[in-house]
C-alpha cells in the first residue's frame, strides 16, 4: 500500500516495503526539492493516466484533405524533404510545395514540423 505524503519539499509516494536506504535516498532527495515515486507506484499511476487520458479525436480539416494530400501527410511524418517527397510522389517542386501548403491550411497547422508530428499521432 502506497504512503502519500505532502509537505513542504514537495509531494512524494514511497511504497511500505522501502529499505532504509531507499527512504534514506527519499528523505534526501525530497530535501533537494526533487520529487520521489517507488518504481512500482509510477508504473500503477502511469497505467492509471493511460487508462484515463482522452482518446484522440480526427484533427479538425483531416476529412477535407484529398487522397494525394493524405499521402503526403503521410510522407511528412517520415520526414521526407520536398526533393525527397518529389521524388517519391513523381511529382515536381513546386507541385509537393503546392500540396505540402494545403495540407498546411486544411489542417490549419503552420509547419510541416506539426504536419509529420501529427501524421506519426495518427499512424498514418
């Protein structure tokens, strides 16, 4: 059974079966201002946030991006160049630019950074 604790350091959860030395180290870390969890606890709090964190919901304007567009959000997410997209979608410069853009105002993002952030979330 955890303990929990609050005070002045600061918050911390050690487990009832720490060793003195554990709860030495705590007591000695907490007194430097840095928190403490016992392994086992922070995987139980970790599992408990995975549980609880909201589910992801389809990014407002992902319905509106063509098949060609989705594509290319996809290639964002591996971090391709534009030469590299170009390459790869047989396409020249200035059409990836093109679709790279719109996926940008679709998405209503303001980097392809965001863009291959966002097409790795999404598994795409």
């Amino acid at each position: 059974m955890p303990v929990l604790t609050h005070h002045t350091f600061g918050l911390d959860l050690l487990l009832k079966t720490a060793t003195a030395d554990e709860l030495t180290s705590a007591i000695r870390n907490v007194a430097a201002g840095d928190a403490v969890l016992a392994p086992r606890a922070a995987r139980a709090l970790i599992g408990e946030f995975v549980q609880r964190a909201p589910k992801p919901t389809e990014p407002m304007g992902l319905s509106e991006l063509t098949d060609r567009e989705r594509e290319v959000l996809a290639l964002l997410g591996t971090g391709l160049s534009n030469a590299e997209l170009s390459r790869e979608l047989g396409v020249g410069a200035p059409t990836v630019k093109s679709h790279v853009s719109r996926v940008l105002s679709k998405l209503h993002l303001t980097s392809r950074v965001q863009a291959a952030i966002l097409a790795r979330e999404l598994e795409l």
